[in-house]
DNA sequence: GCGACAG
DNA sequence: ATCTTGTCGC
C-alpha cells in the first residue's frame, strides 16, 4: 500500500514540509524562455491581499490597467479564510487561493499579472510570482520592497538604474535592484512566468513612472486594503 | 541546532 | 502584513 494519498482534499490544511514538496512539483512547469508582453501595450493586471488575522479574513484585489495609459479598466476584489500562516519562502500558499479567486471573478483579460513579492528571487526559485503564473498560465513579474535573504550592490541614484539580486548561496543573479524614483529606496524585480529579466524591469519603470511602487501594487494595494475595512466593519 | 527571512 | 497622529514638504 501507499501511505501517501494522491488526491488530497482541496480544503485540508496543508503542512510546511508538504507546501514545499509541491513548490518543487511546480517548479517545473515555470517557463523562463519567453520574453514576454512590449511594455505600454495590452493589459496589466496588479493583485495585492490584505488580512485580519484577528477575524480570520483575508481580501485579494485584482486590478486590470490599460498599459499605455495606465487608466483602469475593471478591479475586483475576493474575500476569503486565511488558512497558512506567514512562512518565509511559502508566502504563495497564504495568498494564491484568494487572488486566485478574484482573478476568476475578471471578465476582462488580465494580461501581464504584476505581483508583491518574489518569483525567481526565492530560495527554491519558486515564489509568488511564479506559483501564480504556473497555475493561470498567464505572464507574471514579481516587485518585492525588501531583498529578503538576497545581496545587491546599491544602484545608481538615477531613475532606471539597477543592479543585480544575487543568490548568497550560488551566486546566480535571481533579480534585480531597480531604482524606480531617483535618490528613492530600488524595489526588487523578478521574473515570475513567461518574460525575461530585462522586460521585467521594463514594465516595471513603466508602470513606477510618478513613485517607488509601480501603479499597478498601488492600486491593488488601496483597493484590497478598503476592502478588508469593509468587510470587516470598520 | 538556532536564527533570519517576500507579505 | 499589522499596530498608528500628526506633520513636513512639493
């Protein structure tokens, strides 16, 4: 007999050691050799998620842009149970099913998906991002605020200016610092699914033309944020 | 073995 | 992520 069951219940809690199993199933289906969507055109899509962990609720936004105006185009949100606990390098599985949930609940095509936190810039090289793109297909970017275990050197003070995020371990550049606002803290880019490192960087000064954040998180941010002061009555 | 560590 | 008022500045 097998002691390991091959079908799980979509709803049993999940543990650490298994989360991790499953991000090395996964990372396989990560497609890194495509250089993804021309920065400024079709649609991009920001998805952020905020919690009460007090109430046990947790809220995704998703908001599609227009690239090339930045307006947007449609924006949902999802409420659902937070059901995993913030663990260094398994943030994925606290935030996927709900920003899942809400990017069902689009009727407009999300196009590049632009994340908060990491895709390759992760210790299995699996993050967020990447988790979100294996499982819808879709481009996805990942633009985290802090470097987490990473290393860089400071980037120049210009708009544009990067340098590479660099694995402690081995080496490998797994991201990049980008200054997005001159003389401003550089947030952290990395590739998710289906676009390269420099296109990554691209959309992402694209989209972070007036602050540190590109418009995309900002928007999803604020929108995830009303959202969970809502339902969770002020 | 223990601590650090995206959000 | 979240706890949290006013305040300095463009």
């Amino acid at each position: 007999m097998n002691d390991v069951p091959n079908r799980v219940p979509s709803h049993a809690p999940l543990d650490a050691a298994t989360a991790r199993s499953v991000q090395d199933e996964l990372r396989s289906r990560v497609v890194l050799d495509e250089s993804g969507p021309t920065p400024g055109t079709g649609h991009v899509t920001g998805v952020d998620v905020a919690y009460d962990d007090e109430r046990d609720v947790v809220v995704a936004a998703a908001v599609v842009l227009d690239a090339a105006t930045l307006t947007t185009i449609e924006e949902v949100t999802a409420t659902g149970r937070v059901e995993f606990p913030y663990v260094p390098g398994l943030l994925a599985f606290r935030e996927i099913p709900t920003v899942l949930a809400a990017l069902e609940r689009l009727t407009a095509d999300p196009g590049l998906v632009v994340c908060d936190g990491y895709g390759q810039a992760h210790p299995r090289r699996f993050g967020l991002a990447s988790h979100l793109g294996v499982l819808t297909g879709l481009p996805t970017l990942g633009v985290a605020k802090n470097p987490f275990t990473f290393t860089y050197e400071q980037p120049g003070p210009a708009r544009g200016d990067s340098s590479p995020l660099l694995d402690t371990v081995d080496g490998a550049e797994v991201g990049r610092a980008l200054r997005t606002q001159p003389g401003v803290k550089p947030v952290f880019v990395s590739v998710g699914h289906r676009i390269s490192l420099d296109n990554a960087c691209a959309h992402t000064l694209h989209l972070a033309a007036s602050y540190r954040q590109p418009e995309t998180t900002r928007l999803a941010d604020s929108l995830c944020r009303r959202a969970l002061a809502q339902a969770t009555g002020l």
